[in-house]
C-alpha cells in the first residue's frame, strides 16, 4: 500500500501549521475554498476532529469583519454629509 502523503505538517513542536503559502489571494470564492491555504486549514481540522474550535474560529473572523465593513460604511457616511 503506498504511504499517503500529508498536505498539512504540523511544525516540530506542534505549536503551528506548516504549508506552502500562495503569492496571490483568490478572487472569487470558489477560488478562496481550493486554495491551498484554505483547504490545509480544512484538512488540519478533519484530521484533528477541532470542528467545534474551527467554528468558533472562523465565526469570530466572520464578525469581525462584518464590524469592520459596517464601521467603514458608517465612516463614509459620515464624510458625505460634511
């Protein structure tokens, strides 16, 4: 049986991911998901059954940038009126 290759590494202490990291960001999000980055942080979570952690990863990333955009939104807002 030939030996599986591992797409993500942990580093030798175990305190981070190691994989290739792409020069550009994706554009659309089909592109964003089958990014190599995203799909190692993917299979770092199967692998490692961390499914609960990754949700309340990604979920504190997704408000934060959702504040993020209404903060900007408000911001212009702001500069248009004056």
């Amino acid at each position: 049986m030939a030996k599986k290759t591992e797409k993500v590494k942990l580093s030798k202490d175990g305190s981070s991911i190691d994989f290739v990291q792409s020069d550009s960001l994706p554009t659309s999000v089909k592109k964003f998901r089958q990014s190599p980055e995203i799909e190692g942080f993917y299979r770092f979570i199967f692998e490692n059954d961390l499914r609960v952690e990754g949700y309340e990863i990604l979920y504190q990333i997704i408000q934060r940038r959702k504040r993020d955009r209404e903060e900007a939104q408000t911001a212009a807002r702001r500069s248009k009126t004056k």
